[in-house]
C-alpha cells in the first residue's frame, strides 16, 4: 500500500496522461469500495439497534467503557471513510 507522497514521487517525470491515468485509476479503486463500506457501515450501527437507536449510541458514545469506544469507533470511521471518498470523487468529476 502506498501513501499519496509514495504516489506523487512515482508520478514525478512520468507524462500527464500517465499521471491522469494513474490517479483515475486510484479514485475509481475508491468508488468501487464505496458499496462494501456502506454495508459495513451499517452493520456497524446495527450494533445501536436495528433501526440505530440514538438513545443506545449516545450512552455508547459517552461511556469510558474501551469496549463501547470501540463500538462508536467502528460506526464513525466507517461514516468518514464514506464522506471522505464520496467527496474526494466529487471533486475530481468537477475539474
């Protein structure tokens, strides 16, 4: 795996079409695991309820217990990773 330092510093002398291509290719590895980590995110809040119970996450949420921290981990990093990919493909289709 290789971070976007990693895959700016490959890009460096390589052509324009080449390095278009080559990020096409990243973001459209990105939008193709948008629907395994939507479905993950909703197992996740599944975990709060089938119908995502805001009384049990709010507890959840602002329990010391590692166990319910870790709960809550899974159902917000899940919902970043969506946001983040979702708007990062937005902003590639809009230059």
């Amino acid at each position: 795996m290789t971070d976007n330092k990693s895959d700016a510093a490959a890009l460096v002398g390589s052509s324009p079409a080449s390095a278009n291509t080559a990020e096409l290719n990243r973001l459209n590895t990105k939008l193709e695991r948008l629907s395994a980590q939507s479905k993950a995110l909703r197992k996740a809040m599944r975990q709060f309820g089938g119908n995502f119970d805001a009384t049990v996450w709010a507890a959840a949420f602002n329990s010391p217990d590692s166990d319910d921290i870790n709960r809550v981990y899974t159902v917000t990093g899940g919902y970043l990773a969506l946001v983040n990919n979702t708007a990062e493909a937005v902003r590639a289709g809009a230059s």
